[in-house]
C-alpha cells in the first residue's frame, strides 16, 4: 500500500547536490513526488511510495549526499496525491 509522507531536511543541505542525490534516489527506489529548497535553508520533499521503499528512502535523507550535514529530520504522514514521477522544483523567478 501506498503513503504519502512529508519530509523537512534540516542542516547543510543547499548547495551541496542534495536535490539531484535525492531525485537518484527516488527514482532508483520507485518514490513518486518532489524536491525543492526552502527559504530558510532547509529542504522539503514530499515522497509516496510503499512502506519499504519510504523506509529506505528516509533512511537516504538521514545521511544525503557526500558534502551535506544533515543535522535533523521532519517527516509526518499525508494525504496521498499520486505523482506520476519525482521532480526537483526550481526557484520560481
């Protein structure tokens, strides 16, 4: 079964590729949804998928890529909105 979980990576994580390690990922596991920085610093990404990949795909978000320091993590259950792929949202200019 699928679910939808939303996700808030806290610590070094802009300007380090962890939007484009996080679409490998996602893509590599199966997870459907998107990426994007947010103001403040941190990244959001909203992830469906079923419980095992979710779970290994988390567990990415914990460590990301090689130059990020992640320092924690905010996830909480959604409502699910079935994406059709993963994407990595961009500025809007």
């Amino acid at each position: 079964m699928k679910r939808h979980i939303d996700i808030t990576v806290k610590g070094k994580v802009q300007g380090v590729s962890y939007r484009a390690s996080t679409k490998a990922v996602a893509d590599q596991l199966g997870v459907k949804g998107f990426v994007k920085n947010e103001p403040g610093g941190d990244v959001f990404i909203a992830a469906e998928a079923d419980n095992i990949s979710l779970e290994m795909f988390l567990e990415w978000c914990h460590e990301g890529p090689e130059n990020a320091e992640v320092t924690s993590i905010e996830n909480h259950e959604g409502e699910l909105k079935n994406y059709r792929n993963f994407e990595i949202v961009r500025k809007s200019i």
